[in-house]
C-alpha cells in the first residue's frame, strides 16, 4: 500500500495513473529545488513523468535537468507516494504515484530548460513548511531528521 497524501478522489472524475519520479537533492542543509512559476508559483522536488520506454533512472536524471540544470549522481530510491489532483497544463486528472530518490548534485550545466521553471537552495527546514504537497514535505521531513 502506498501511502496517499492530499485530497480525497472526487467522485465523477476519470484519474489517468501517471508515475512519476522525484529527487531529494541535498547539499549540507540545504535542498536543491524547483519552483513552477505557472501556473503557480508551486515549491516542488525536481521530477516528473517517466516516458513511455524509460526506465524511471533515465527519468529522474532528465527531470531534474530539465527543471534544475543540474546533474545528479547516485539515486537511490527512498519512498513512493501517490495524491489524486488536477494537472491544468495538461487538462488531466491524475493519480500521481511519484517515486522519491535521494541523489547528490555534481554540477550545474545551465538554468532549468524546463518552461517557467527556476532552481532554487533552500534551507531543509523552511523546504519542510514550503513545498507546495504534502508529500512532498514528508520526504523533506524525512531527509531533515536525518541531518
């Protein structure tokens, strides 16, 4: 069973399963994050949606790329969690099962190629109370009792 956080699924909708794949990107106390300006603005882990014929490590480093500008090494999966919500860029109502990975960021590349994406450091505890799900601040939540 795979824990749900956020809303109850509203009757008469058709949710599409999108797996997903998210990164904790630590740096002292720091997190390695993305904001998504539109149509937000909305604090999230860098990740998203594994392509048809990708293997979810193929994915986890092209997100965060693409929402960082970042490359990452050593990913390794630390959880899984699954919310039910409304994806306005994509007129989609999915179930989110989004896999969480810890992974060390090597190197900056360039700005996040990701539209209306900026990378940002923040400091754990300030990531805990800010990220937009509340999954999102679990796995934050996690990675913060352990420093």
């Amino acid at each position: 069973m795979i824990r749900r956080f956020g809303e109850t699924p509203q009757a008469g909708h058709k949710y599409k399963r999108r797996v997903g794949v998210y990164a904790l990107l630590p740096r002292g106390r720091h997190l390695l994050l993305t904001c998504q300006m539109e149509p937000g603005p909305d604090l999230q882990l860098p990740g998203g949606g594994i392509d048809p014929g990708e293997s979810p490590i193929t994915a986890l480093h092209r997100e965060v790329f693409e929402e960082t500008g970042w490359l990452v090494a050593n990913p390794r999966r630390v959880g899984a969690f699954r919310r039910f919500t409304y994806m306005p860029e994509y007129d989609l109502w999915a179930e989110k099962v989004c896999l969480i990975y810890r992974a060390r960021p090597v190197r900056n590349i360039s700005a996040p190629t990701e539209p209306f994406h900026e990378a940002l450091w923040m400091d754990t505890a300030d990531a805990v109370e800010m990220l937009g799900n509340g999954g999102d601040r679990h796995f934050a939540s996690l990675h913060l009792d352990t420093l």
